[in-house]
C-alpha cells in the first residue's frame, strides 16, 4: 500500500477515535444515587387528576430509562418532588363551514419539578416550567378527548423531567 495512502488512514483513525475520547458507557449518576423516591405530584392547576397522570408518567419513564431504581422514601437515595402548576387547553384549528367550533386542541401540562439528595438535602435538579403537551381532534365531546389526551400529554411531561433530571450529572 502506498505510504501517502497509509498516513491518510492513519489521521482519519485517529480523527475517529479523538472523537469518542468524551464519550463514557453506562449512566454517569453515581452509583450510591441511583434510587430515586416520587411522591404522589401536588396539583396547584385546579384541573382534577392532572396530579396522578403527572406522577404516574414520571414512575413509568423512569422504568423504562432504567437509570434510576424507584423506591420508597426511607430506602432511596433521591427524592423527586413535582407540583404540576397548569393543565391548559387551547383551541388550535377552527371547523371551516363554522369558524366558532375548534376541531382541534392543545393540552399542555406544565409542572415544577425538584430532585434532591435525600441524605444530604443537596438539589441535583431543578426544572421549572416544564412542559408536556398532545394535540388532538374532536368535534363533539371534548371532556373524553381531553380526558384521554392528558396521559399523552403526562408522558411527554415525563420525557422531560427524566431526561433534564438525568443530564444534571
């Protein structure tokens, strides 16, 4: 093989490898951290069950991330409090034959969410104003298509209160 084309080899391996150089395998969360205690949510939005679909959304992405083990409050680690502050719904698209009926809407769920060392009271995260929503359609019972949009809504919630929480390390 020609020298030229050996050394151009060569600096585009090493190119390559610098880039993973940061990169770590497995969770950076300390190992004596990694259990992880949620309340049931406060509802502060005046909307009912909010509270529950929040928290619920939050234990279910926690175990499917794997990250953190949940626990009870005396044998974990980290304590996750959340307050959902808000639960709003808003009207996105209009019918076109009657431009006062909304066809389509936005549940958004906002929540305050504060992650702690249990031993030490140290806070790890602090997320405020998080948000999750879903968007969806109805033309006739809007409390069932609200009612069945908030645990997507809660999920999407979830998504990032597990993932700002995890990158807090």
């Amino acid at each position: 093989m020609n020298p030229f084309v050996k050394g151009l080899c060569a600096v585009a391996v090493l190119v390559t490898l610098s880039g993973c150089a940061s990169y770590q395998l497995g969770s950076s969360v300390p190992k004596e951290l990694r259990s992880i205690a949620v309340p049931t949510f406060e509802n502060a939005s005046g909307h009912p069950f909010v509270e529950a679909a929040a928290t619920q959304a939050v234990l279910t992405e926690l175990r499917r991330d794997g990250t953190l083990r949940i626990a009870d409050r005396e044998s974990a680690a980290l304590e996750l409090e959340g307050r959902v502050t808000g639960c709003h719904l808003e009207p996105m698209r209009f019918d076109r034959n009657s431009p006062t009926l909304a066809v389509e809407y936005r549940l958004t769920l906002t929540a305050d969410i504060k992650v702690y060392e249990r031993a030490t009271g140290k806070v790890v995260a602090r997320l405020r104003n998080a948000t999750g929503d879903d968007i969806f359609r109805t033309q006739l019972d809007l409390p069932s298509a609200e009612r069945d949009a908030l645990p997507r809504a809660a999920a999407r919630l979830a998504r990032t209160v597990v993932s700002e929480t995890l990158m807090a390390w």
